[in-house]
C-alpha cells in the first residue's frame, strides 16, 4: 500500500469519525423534553413543559391548563365549548384545538406516533 | 487517490443531506372546520415554507367550493348550489367531480352514504350548537327531501331537483382535499411528507427513521393500536370525535340515514386504503354498515379495515395486522 494510500485512507476514516460525532452529538443535544405547544391561528404562541403545572391565558381567548403530566383547556371564548369538554390529553401528538379561536394545544413528546386518528 | 477522497467527500456530504433531512411541521386551523397538520422533511426551511404554503392555498380553494354555510365571491361553490336548489348552477370542477362521485358512494353503500342529505344533517348541526335534540317529527319531514336521484348533473351543470333539497359534503369532502393536496405537495417535488386533514391523513414516501406511525384511538380513551404506513391514507370514523350530550346521552355526528338518528353499530372504524377520498368515503360507509357488507366494500377497494364494536371488541381485516 502506497504511503499516500494510507494517508487518505486516514483522512477518509477522520472524517467519517468526525462525521459521526457531530451527528450523535446533535442527536444527543436535540432530544426534546416532554412539552407542550400552543399555537395560535397556526403560529407558534408558546411552549410549556409538561412535568410543570401552569396556566396560560392565550390573548384572552382561551386559557390552557398543564397539570400533572396533562393539559387541557380550562376556559375559552368560543360558543360551542368543544374544547372544554375535551379530555385533558397527555399522549404524544395529541391535539386539543378551539377552533372558532384557533387555538391548538399539541403534546410534544420522543417516541410518539407522528399522528393520530 | 486525490479522486477517490473527492469521491468520499462527496458522497458523505450526499448522503448527509439525504438521508437526515429536517422535519418540519405547519398547523392551519381555518380550513375544513377542523386542525390540519402538516409535517415533512425537507433539505431547508424555505423548502418546506413552499410546500406548505401550496398544501395550504390548495386546501383553502378546496374549503371555499365544498363549503355550505359560506359564501365567497364569484364562486359558485356549494352553498351556493344549495341556495339555487330548483335552478341550474355552472360550479368549479372540483364541485362537479366530487358530486358524481357522492352519486357512486350513495350507491356503492346501499344508500347509507348520501351527500343529498343535508336538510337532515343542517338540523342536527344546529341542534348541536344549541345543545338540544332535534324534533323526531321535524327529522321525518325533512328526510323527505333527500333524494340523491334529483341531483342532476348534466356536463358542467349541477342542478338539485328538489327546492328543499341540500347537500352535504362533510362524509368526503376532506379526504377528497387531503388527496388533492397531497398530490400537489408530490408534484412540487415533496417526497417525505404527512398531511392530516382532521384525521384524514395522507402519507408519501417514509422518515428517515421508517414507516409514518398512526396512532388509532380508542374510543374510550388511549391509544388501541398504532399503524405503520409509507404512501397510504389512514381514515378514522368515530362516535367520539365530534358529538355532544343531552341530559348524559352523547349524540355524535354521524347520523343513519335509515334512522335519522347517530349510527349505532360501531363506536369507531379505520381504513387504510391507497386513495384518500375513498379511504374517507369507506370510513364513514362502514360505520353505517354492518360488518359483513363492510367488508365486502373494504375488499373492493383493496382496503383494509379496523372497527371497534359497542362492547368493546376488535375486528380486523385479514390484511390489517400486516400495518401494525
């Protein structure tokens, strides 16, 4: 084997070592935490962690509840009151939405189904 | 030896870009009455704002032509072919395609599913939101003036033969769009993308980490199962999505069209079918039928299918397991 053969070779494995690391160091550090996300009309408004207990008025339309490990909403303007008699949600993907306010409230967790039905 | 690092290079940076593209992900909630979920993975954020602003546009044109409580200028949409019922009306093309296709599926599920029910189906929604039961009596006279065979289309024409006549296009209408649009995300070059219209969700293509997973509600809470799925449509029907209670009896929305009163015989039904229109339109035909006749339509279509009964219990199509 030529000695410049193995200088590549090197590089070559350097480099998909340092590939590598970067790519699990990025897994590592991105790994989210169980949340939850509400947006309004679409964009996000905010992001609640879920092991945390809080309200959130959401510009005096609805307010969303998290409490122990579980999220709902607690009051909303709207006239039909669909989301407050929703269940309170705690699974990844759920979605509880206020649509006549557009409101969603979305569980945000690794691991879950990407949609569910 | 100066080529073959070249090579290296290049084809560590190909497959970087390949096969970890980002996710993405976009919620509109003015479309269908209902939360669409966008999510796809694409190289680059404008990618992503491109497709999903075109899934976007493409689902609101598709609102505004099946919409029957609003109107909108210039368009000659469903609403407006209801207001006309008696005339002869020129609608969008998209008006007229899923109009004949209702007149198929009315067919296809002997009757139970029935876009030309909307006398029925507008007194029912209203009662909903006032939280009260419709009149039984009110509801006979109505169903009256359901007869799918005066819809007449006649090229690009669309009259309802029947004055009191309206339709009602909430049984297809979104699976229709979802497919629609998901066709228009394919042709602009999205390969790996989810599209939920309310619970009809179009898939293309796979993450990077496989199979698009669907979890499959239990009606009384939880989740029954989860789905696997790479270029099919999911549809879920069930009594628990939208409904509301009269003196602790919960109403839901999908009503017999024998009994003018919410369907009975199953709490929820799930198809995977190719085809999302059909996968929407089998979903809500086989909540209405009973099960040897559903499955016979599912085989059909090539689709597989999930219901869950009133006492709790599974059935599944033969091929359904092999998604889970």
């Amino acid at each position: 084997m030529s000695k410049l053969f193995k200088r590549d070779l090197a590089l070559i494995v350097a480099i998909i070592l340092a590939a590598l690391a970067l790519w699990g160091a990025s897994a590592l550090f991105k790994k989210e935490g169980e949340s939850v996300e509400v947006r309004l009309r679409g964009e996000l408004y905010a992001v609640l962690p879920l092991n945390k207990n809080a309200e959130l008025d959401v510009e005096g339309l609805c307010t969303v509840v998290v409490e122990d490990g579980e999220t709902y909403v607690k009051s909303s303007t709207c006239r039909n009151k669909l989301c407050e008699n929703h269940r309170p949600i705690s699974r990844a993907g759920e979605t509880v939405a206020c649509l006549p306010n557009g409101v969603t409230v979305t569980v945000k967790k690794e691991g879950g189904a990407d949609f569910y039905v | 030896m100066k080529k073959l690092l070249c090579v290296a290079f290049a084809l560590l940076l190909l497959t970087g870009c390949e096969a970890y593209p980002k996710r993405f992900s976009a919620t509109y909630t003015d479309v269908f009455d209902t939360v669409t979920e966008f999510t796809a993975y694409c190289g680059t954020e404008e990618e992503f704002e491109a497709l999903s602003e075109a899934v976007h546009g493409e689902l609101k044109r598709l609102h505004e032509i099946f919409d029957i409580y609003n109107s909108y200028e210039g368009l000659d949409n469903a609403k407006a072919l209801n207001d006309a019922a008696g005339k002869s009306v020129e609608p969008p093309a998209e008006l007229i395609e899923l109009i004949n296709s209702g007149k198929e599926w009315y067919t296809l599920s002997g009757g139970k599913l029935n876009i030309a029910f909307g006398s029925v189906l507008s007194e029912w929604h209203h009662c909903r939101e006032e939280g009260v039961l419709p009149d039984p009596v009110l509801l006979k006279e109505l169903a009256e003036h359901c007869d799918i065979s005066l819809v007449k289309a006649d090229g690009g024409n669309i009259a309802l033969g029947d004055p009191n006549m309206s339709l009602d296009l909430g049984a297809m209408a979104k699976g229709y769009a979802a497919q629609k649009a998901a066709e228009l995300a394919e042709s602009l070059g999205g390969k790996r993308f989810a599209l939920s219209v309310g619970g009809n969700i179009v898939t293309r293509g796979e993450k990077p980490s496989g199979k698009w997973e669907i979890g499959i509600q239990d009606p009384d809470g939880g989740i029954l199962t989860t789905v696997k799925v790479a270029g099919e449509a999911v549809v879920t029907s069930g009594d628990y999505q939208r409904y509301y209670e009269v003196g602790g009896v919960r109403y839901h929305h999908i009503i017999d069209p024998d009994t003018l009163y919410p369907a009975a015989l199953w709490r929820s039904v799930t198809v995977i079918a190719e085809n999302s229109a059909d996968a929407d339109a089998l979903s809500t035909s086989l909540f209405l039928l009973p099960l040897e006749e559903g499955k016979a339509l599912a085989e059909k279509f090539g689709a597989e299918a999930l219901w869950v009964s009133p006492d709790g219990s599974v059935i599944r199509t033969e091929g359904f397991s092999d998604y889970e």
